[in-house]
C-alpha cells in the first residue's frame, strides 16, 4: 500500500532501537539520531510517507521522567493542532513503554494514532529488530485502521493498546503481550489487520488531564508479600500524597496490615490493585479480614483491571491535577473498570 501525501512525525527518545557498541566498556549506549534509525530501515522511503523528524530525547528508557513525558505530550499536541501530520510514531526504550504509553493515552485526545515501537536486540546484534518494528510503527501511524485508537504499542509486528499492553520478557522479541485480550492487531502484508473493533477509550476528564497549576505528587507503590509486617507502609505518612497497593490474588492482604491500611486513607488516597498480571480486582466475592470487601470497606479504591504501573500513574495524573477526594478518585478510576 503507498501513502503518499501521507505524513507522520516521529520523535526519537532513545533506547536500544538506537544504541551502539561502547568500545571502552563492550555494552552499548545510546548512539543513533532519529535520522540514522530511518536510514537503516529497508524499504521505508517506499511507503511514500512523509516523515517530520524530532530529536526529542537520547536516553535510556529507564531515566525518562514524568516531565519528559508532558513535554513530549505538548509536542505532540502542537503538531497535530497544526494539521501537518496524520499520525506519530515514539522510538524509545522498552523497558518503560508500556508506562509512558498509557501516560500519553490518558492525555491524547486527537483521532490521529501515536504509535511506540523500540527493539529488543540492540543493532550490534544478529537479526536486530528496530528497523522492522519502525517501518510497522510507520505504517500502522500513517494509515486509517487505528484512528481513534489512542496510543498503541506495535512491536514484532503486532499492535497492543496502551490500556493492555505489558512487558512480559525480559530478552524475548516476543516479550510484548495484552493478558486477557491478547493484541489488537498485526501488520501484515503492508496493513493493519484489526482482531476486533477499536476499543472504548478512557481518557481523564476534561481539567485533569494536565495540572492547572504545575506540581509534583508522589505516590507510592508497595507490593504485598507473604509475611509482610506493614514496617514500610507506616513510614509513607507525611512523606507521600499517595499509594498503590499491589495486593495478593484479587486483592488481598494479611490481616494485620488492615489497621495500618486503613489510617492510611484517612489521610491519602490508597488504591487497591493485585500484584498478579492479569485479571482484575475483586470487589465483592471475599468478606474475610483483609479481603477486597474488607479493604473496600476501609476506603481503599479499587483499581479494577489496571496494573499497578498503569494505577500509580494514573493517580499520580489525578493528584498533580489537584483531585484529592476520594469519590472523585474513585469515580475516575471505576470507569476504567473492565
């Protein structure tokens, strides 16, 4: 398929789709600019697409922050209130993506897709995946099978919404995965081949999805273990604004951390997640201490189907907006309840 007069910007972040081989130390750094990456792409000028070139960042996916990621949003958003481009495509590391990807669609409020792609094998290696992962993300952002998708992420050659996307391996070019709905589509033969229609979306309400007045929020995540003594969760007070909760099973905790949890919200919003990656949490099945419907009860919130990763940054959106109560938390976040 040709796209011509098709335009899609592409704003290049870093990470292993763009690292080289360090010969001082033998591992490999961030190296490449954007415009190298596309040079090294086999039959990408092909596709007639138009690309605008941002050199936005140049660094390992793990040292991105909350503020990279706004200033990445406010770039986007001024393109396409230019018109100038049909899509946009983010290159940066992996480690995070299924973070800053949910982060953005929680912000996107454009029909035109933002596609993220990066590379498990660095382009030392054998068979080096960046280049066909970018001419995939190239694709998928110029054409019209996903607008009004949000962000996705398309990686070995298959596209997950930002909302399910995990990374399930460390080393793997599989590594990517929705658990529970498995991906939304794959590019094949120059296409987008949908599974299944485009899914509802859920994006902050209208005031919240950037602060009026710029503020930093901390919000803790803590993960409950067997024989958890609750030590760490009473050193947040006056130290956090507030907390996920990755709880046992469908949302569970020993019983003795339930005090400790419950004066926790009395002066912090404290979501409930489970630590297991797939599924959601419970809300009215289990009514034993330290159950879902105990928590509940306590004040917690719960997160639905939400991982913990994509729960804090939520709640670290909502507070930096200044939604502090509860009910407006818990009514934001009910609505991404499957």
């Amino acid at each position: 398929m040709q796209f011509n007069g098709r335009t899609v910007a592409v704003f290049a972040l870093g990470g292993t789709i763009a690292t080289s081989s360090d010969p001082a130390t033998g591992g490999v750094v961030p190296a490449l600019s954007c415009e190298e990456l596309l040079e090294s792409v086999p039959g990408l000028r092909s596709l007639g697409v138009a690309l605008r070139i941002h050199e936005f960042r140049q660094v390992p996916s793990a040292s991105l922050t909350l503020d990279d990621l706004n200033a990445l949003h406010s770039a986007i958003k001024e393109e396409l209130d230019s018109e100038a481009v049909d899509g946009v495509v983010i290159v940066q590391g992996t480690d995070t993506i299924e973070e800053t990807s949910f982060h953005l669609d929680l912000l996107h409020r454009s029909d035109a897709p933002i596609v993220f792609t990066g590379a498990m094998r660095s382009p030392p290696l054998p068979g080096p995946d960046g280049p066909a992962n970018l001419y995939a993300a190239v694709l998928a952002a110029a054409g019209p099978w996903l607008r009004g998708a949000g962000c996705v992420v398309v990686l070995g050659d298959e596209v997950h919404p930002a909302r399910t996307v995990q990374k399930s391996h460390t080393v793997s070019t599989a590594a990517f995965s929705s658990p529970g709905s498995g991906p939304l589509g794959l590019v094949a033969e120059g296409r987008v081949r949908l599974n299944r229609p485009l899914p509802l979306r859920n994006v902050l309400p209208a005031g919240q999805e950037m602060p009026v007045v710029a503020r930093t929020a901390r919000v803790a995540l803590h993960t409950v273990t067997i024989g958890d003594d609750g030590t760490q969760l009473d050193l947040l007070k006056g130290h956090y604004e507030g907390l996920v909760l990755a709880a046992l099973g469908g949302g569970h905790v020993p019983e003795r951390l339930v005090p400790r949890l419950h004066r926790l919200t009395e002066h912090i919003p404290v979501v409930l997640c489970s630590r297991i990656a797939n599924g959601p949490v419970l809300t009215r099945t289990y009514s034993y201490p330290g159950s879902e419907r105990d928590l509940i009860s306590h004040g917690l919130i719960p997160a639905g189907d939400l991982n913990p990763y994509k729960a804090r940054l939520l709640l670290h959106r909502l507070l930096a907006a200044g939604c502090t109560g509860r009910a407006q938390i818990a009514r934001v976040f009910a609505a991404f309840a499957p």
